[in-house]
C-alpha cells in the first residue's frame, strides 16, 4: 500500500506541475509566446480593408470607420537568452528611470483627466509586477492621440526595445452623432463582420471591400510578410441627405414633441423632381423623457393614415368623373350614421358643417362629407367598391416602394368581398382608418402631385464613389408616369392651396411662399383593445409641398401624442412651416458669380513684400501690375502695394542694411524674414498684415534687440 501511495502522490505531483505549467504559459508568458507564434511561416493570413464612407450629399463625412487603440506595456525582455534577457531587461529600466517624468508628463498631457503622480505610480507598479501586457491607460483612444503618446521618449522605440505595444481596433464613427442615424444604420463592433441595418446593411458589400492574403516567410534571416493578394478599400456612398437640412429638421420637431410630450416624431423631406431624401428624422421619447432615433419610423410604422388620406378618396371621385369641386355635400350637424355607425366631424358638438362643396370638404377636413361622397357613389355592392379600391391602385397608393434601405413596410389595403371587409370599411377606409401606409408612402403620394403626375421611388443612395471618381449613379426611378389626368391633378392642386390658404392648415402655411398640403388626425388604434379602451392616443400629421406655383421639395411630418388636444394643422403643421421656411431660405443662398459684375476686374489688397514674388502672384492670377519690374531676379528687392482702380502699383523701397526696415503693410511672413536678417527678435500680436512696428524704421539696429509687430485686419 505504501508503494501504491507514493505512486498516486507522483502522479498528483506531476499533474499539478501540469497546470501550474500551463497557467503560467497561458497568462504570464502569454506575450512572449505569442511573439514566438508571429516568428513562424503562417499561411493565407486574413488582412481585413479599409470600410468605405458614407458622405452626405452637400459633402460632409456622415459615417467613417477609424483606428481606436488600447496601449500595453511590456516591462520584460522577450528573449529567452538569460545574458541577452538581463542585459535587454536593465537597458529598458534605465531608460525607463531616465524618462519616466518626462513620460509621465507626456501622458498627463495628452489624457487630462489622470494627473502625472498617478501615471507615475502606475508605470511603477507595472514594473514592480513585471507584467508583460501591462494597460497604460483604461480607454480606447484615438488614432491623433495613439500618434502623441508614440512620441514619448521609450515609446517611440519599436516594441522589443522599448516595450510599447498596441492593440487595434476598427471602429465606425458618425461625426454628426445621431444625425439620420436610422437611415444610415449601424456596424457590428467588429467591423469585420458587416452591418446590421440602413445604408450600411443595403450597401454593405460595396462598402466592406474584398479582404487580402498575406503569409509570413523568412528571408534574410528576419520573418516577413509578405502580401499575396493586397485588400481592397471599401467604395464611398454618396446619400442624398443633405446635413443642413437635416439639421433643420429634427430641430423643429424635436421642439414640437417636447411640448406635446409626444411618443413619437417623423419628419421626411424630399426633392419633388428626383425623389432625393434631404433629410428623414424619427425621434422616439426616451426612458429618460429625452428623444433618440431608435428605428426607423418613418419607413417602417404601419398605421392608419388618418385625413391625409381623403386626397387620394377625392382624387378618385374627381377622376372618375362622379363630382366637381363644386359639388355640394350637405353635412348636416356633423353627425351622421353610417350602416349603424355614427361618423362624426372634428365640430360635431358646435353644430356642424352643413353644406359644403367638395373644395370646403378637404379645407375643414369633414370626415362627414367625404365619407357620405365615396359611400353613395361608391358602395353598395362589391364592384362598386372594387372601383373604388381600382382607383387607389391606378394612383399607386397601394403599391410597396422597394426602397434602397432594408425595412419599409407595405401598404395594405382590405379588398371587397374579404372576410374583414364590412359595410362600414369603405367610409372609415376613405378618410384614413381601416388601412395602413408608412409615412414615407404618402409622402410619395403627395410627391406625385407637385410633380405633375409623376411618381418617382424615393432616393437615399444618389452614386458610389472610389478615389473620388464616380463608378456607379442612381438616376430618378419612375414608378408612375402619371397618377391620374391633367384635369383632375389641376383639380386637386388647387384644393390643396386652399387648404393652407383658406382652410384648417393656416399654421402650416408662410408669409414668404405659398404651401399646399393637408392635414391628418387619426385616432390609433390599441389593437384587440380598439379605439375606446385604455388611454387613447392620436397621430397628427401634414403633408404637403411648397412653393406651390413650382414645387421644390415635399414635406410631411407625422407625430404620435396621447390624449386631446390633438390637431393635425395646429401641432404638425406648425412644425411644416418653421421646416418648409428654414430650407427655402437656405435655398435662397445665390452662386458667388452672380455677386461679381464680369464686366470689371476685381483688384484685390496686396501686401507690401518681395517684388519679384508678387510680381509673379499678380502676373499668375491675371491681375495688372503697374510701376517696378524685377529686372534682377537674383536681386532681393522690397515694394509696397497700392490697390488702383484697375491695376496693382508696386514701389520698391530700399533698405539699409544697419537700419531697422519699415514692415508696416507687410504680410508677418516677410516682415518676420525680413527682421530676423536684420539679427532681431520678433514678436507677434494679433493676426493679418502688419499695422504697427515697436521699433520706428530707420532706427540702428541693435542684434538681439526684440521688436513686436501688431497685426491686423
């Protein structure tokens, strides 16, 4: 038995050697080993590229993938030579105690927020611990500061001799923050492994490029890589978004929800001819009651439109020729029922309406008169309703977009004859219920309607860039040449003034330019709960374009709120303006040629200086010289500028020698130049041309004697 024991009291020993072995190789000799792994022939190593930007369409860097770094420190010598180890191990601790204040200093400087005696003390107990991957500090930093800290006395050593090193990591940034940041999406952490939605999922793999091969092989005695197949950079996508506008509009809508206390807000802007989006916010309310773009509403939410939905109704009836514009409805007291329901306008309670024209019907938004309008000339039988439904689908209401960026919902409309098709689905669905369309959708629809009939798909991605060369365009995509015929689109854009005009809309409308547009209220709907259970919540909403004599861009901002008050011109309209009248007047902006009167010549202030150089600057830019020529160019000769009316005068000046010049006029380049070969010492105050000197000119100069020049404008 005693044998047997000291046999298992072996095999116990030796296993826990084993472990201790191991532990030791996996964390405390962990660097060294992995060195040694780098040293050896690797075959068809991975090299992953550069990711594309994203740049918006007035060209400013939107997305952008850039180097973060954590720094480590190796306070042992990788060799395992013990000669070589200790004479490689004091040389870095003598230079470490050399310029460990200087470092430290350094350090302190370029991350603030950790004082020099903390650095200190943490590089000691590093040192102390021996540690081989020692972290410098805690964050990831930036590539500007990776490059300050690499400057630092040891750390600008390569890694074996000093015992700095570096890890890695890619990261996407978004200068502008949460700026469109639905819409251009987002990127794994690694970003490595693609996006997961936006721009960066729809373009992902233009914009990832194609990874390279390297392996490692010895040549010379030292272990190289070499490149097999070198990566390639990913493409830039252009968007069409414009930041400025952008801007503009989460601004504005981020104002209105905070005074409504609204859940959520959506604002989309479009380029009437093209389609181009300018600018698509979606702000949802924060735990934290502030608002955030968590996803993208504007493209995604399915919902009851409500009355920005009874221009595509009218619009049937108008083109299938059952009523004019003048058509009277007699809406009564606002109250009317429906195959047993009672359908009620916004005024019910004051009395109604009474009658209207189909004109008054859209300005005062009356649920009362366009439903009566579709139910009598459109229902009773199923292919009565059909046409009606035939009639959306001739405008394309009900058609998807296919947009370029992931996620957009489809319109969906109940057909007739459905089992969830009632008596009462063709009035609700005419002023806005019993169907659902993304915001995007009707703005598309209005779209149409400033653009002559035309609809176009909205356009996020205008073309892919590589080098700053274009090597693909997305042109204007038309889904439907014409929506409906010139005299009914006529029709309807003459309503649709009135609206903003004359009727319910006033607050969406400018005292700069004319709007047409429509307003919605719906009610949403609490699911299985329905409308009346619960706490009830309404979607205002307009939508519309402007200027209305020749329409630029199409608008529609669209916000969930709970309880009443709720208006779709007082609350969304509000915000429609305050957009609509900041892009107009950013539009505004003229080209510089038209500020210039071609027919004269710009002269422009030059500096006194070297004459042969401004003779040559002047000569350069096509700008007439009078006076001085350099004669001889191998001559320093000095001049003053005068500015006439239709030339430039140059006077030389002569300066002696053992005289202090007179700089008075000069750029602080050459009075600087020009002093300092003098023997003084200059100092500067302020920023332009020379304004005054300390010394007067003409004095003797005194070397070493300081002089300070006042610059300015």
């Amino acid at each position: 038995m005693t044998r047997y024991f000291f046999v298992i009291l072996l095999m116990i020993l030796a296993g826990v050697a084993i472990i201790v072995k191991a532990g030791i190789i996996m964390f405390a000799e962990r660097g060294y080993w992995q060195e040694v792994a780098e040293r050896f022939v690797k075959e068809n190593v991975t090299v992953k590229p550069n990711r594309g930007n994203i740049i918006s369409a007035d060209g400013k860097l939107m997305a952008s993938s850039l180097p973060e770094y954590r720094i480590y420190m190796d306070f042992m010598s990788g060799e395992r030579d013990e000669k070589r180890q200790k004479k490689d191990q004091a040389r870095r601790d003598s230079l470490l105690n050399k310029d460990l204040d200087s470092i430290c200093i350094g350090l302190n400087r370029i991350f603030p927020d950790k004082s020099v005696a903390q650095f200190k003390a943490h590089l000691r107990k590093g040192r102390k611990e021996k540690s081989r991957n020692y972290l410098i500090y805690p964050k990831r930093i930036s590539y500007i500061q990776y490059k300050e800290v690499k400057r630092l006395p040891l750390f600008r050593l390569n890694r074996y001799r000093g015992g700095f090193k570096e890890l890695a990591y890619n990261q996407r940034k978004k200068p502008f923050g949460s700026l469109a940041a639905r819409t251009l999406g987002d990127v794994y952490a690694d970003t490595a492994q693609g996006a997961k939605n936006g721009i960066e999922l729809a373009f992902d793999t233009v914009l990832k490029g194609r990874d390279g091969l390297i392996h490692r092989q010895k040549v010379m005695n030292k272990y190289l890589n070499i490149t097999d197949v070198p990566p390639v950079d990913g493409c830039d996508v252009i968007t069409t978004i414009d930041v400025g506008m952008q801007d503009i509009c989460e601004n504005a809508l981020v104002e209105k929800l905070k005074e409504l206390d609204a859940f959520v807000g959506v604002a989309i802007l479009m380029e009437v001819k093209t389609g181009n989006v300018k600018a698509i916010v979606n702000m949802t309310r924060g735990k934290d009651g502030n608002y955030y773009e968590m996803r993208n509403n504007a493209i995604s939410d399915m919902m009851e439109p409500g009355s920005t939905f009874k221009t595509a109704s009218i619009m049937v009836g108008l083109e299938d020729g059952k009523f004019t514009p003048d058509d009277v409805v007699d809406t009564g007291n606002g109250l009317m029922q429906m195959h047993g329901s009672t359908m009620r306008d916004h005024n019910w309670h004051r009395g109604g309406f009474g009658k209207l024209t189909v004109t008054q019907i859209l300005e005062v938004s009356s649920n009362v008169g366009t439903s009566w309008l579709m139910d009598h000339y459109y229902g009773g039988s199923k292919a009565n309703e059909q046409k009606y439904i035939d009639g959306l689908k001739r405008m394309s209401v009900d058609q998807p977009l296919h947009l370029q960026i992931p996620g957009e919902g489809d319109p969906h409309f109940k057909k007739p004859g459905a089992a969830d098709w009632y008596k009462t689905t063709l009035p609700w669905m005419s002023i806005g219920y019993e169907s659902q369309v993304p915001p995007i959708n009707i703005l598309t629809f209005y779209n149409s309607i400033a653009n002559g009939g035309v609809r176009v798909r909205p356009k996020f991605v205008e073309a892919i860039e590589k080098n700053g060369e274009v090597i693909k365009e997305f042109p204007t995509e038309v889904l439907n040449p014409k929506i409906c015929s010139d005299k009914t689109l006529k029709e309807i854009q003459v309503i649709l003034r009135k609206v903003v005009g004359e009727g319910l809309a006033k607050p969406a409308g400018s005292k700069q330019f004319h709007v047409s547009g429509k307003t919605g209220t719906a009610q949403i709907s609490q699911g299985a709960a329905g409308y009346k259970n619960g706490a009830r919540k309404y979607l205002v909403s307009f939508c519309g374009y402007f200027p209305s004599e020749d329409p630029k861009y199409s608008l529609i901002v669209s916000i969930q709120k709970p309880g009443l008050p709720a208006s779709g011109g007082l609350m969304a309209g509000s915000v429609f303006s305050k957009i609509a009248e900041r892009v107009y007047a950013k539009d505004l902006r003229l080209p510089l040629s038209s500020a210039i009167d071609s027919t004269s010549v710009v002269i422009p202030h030059v500096k006194a200086g070297d004459l042969t150089q401004t003779i040559e600057a002047l000569q350069g830019l096509d700008i007439p010289v009078q006076g001085e020529s350099a004669t001889d160019k191998g001559k320093e000769t000095w001049a003053n500028a005068y500015s006439a009316a239709k030339s430039v005068k140059l006077e030389s000046r002569s300066e002696m020698q053992h005289f202090v010049p007179a700089v008075v006029g000069m750029g602080a380049k050459d009075a600087v130049y020009l002093l300092e070969s003098r023997g003084l010492k200059v100092r500067l105050q302020g920023v332009g041309r020379v304004k005054r000197q300390s010394i007067a000119n003409g004095t003797i100069v005194q070397k070493g004697q300081s002089i300070t020049l006042e610059l300015g404008s």
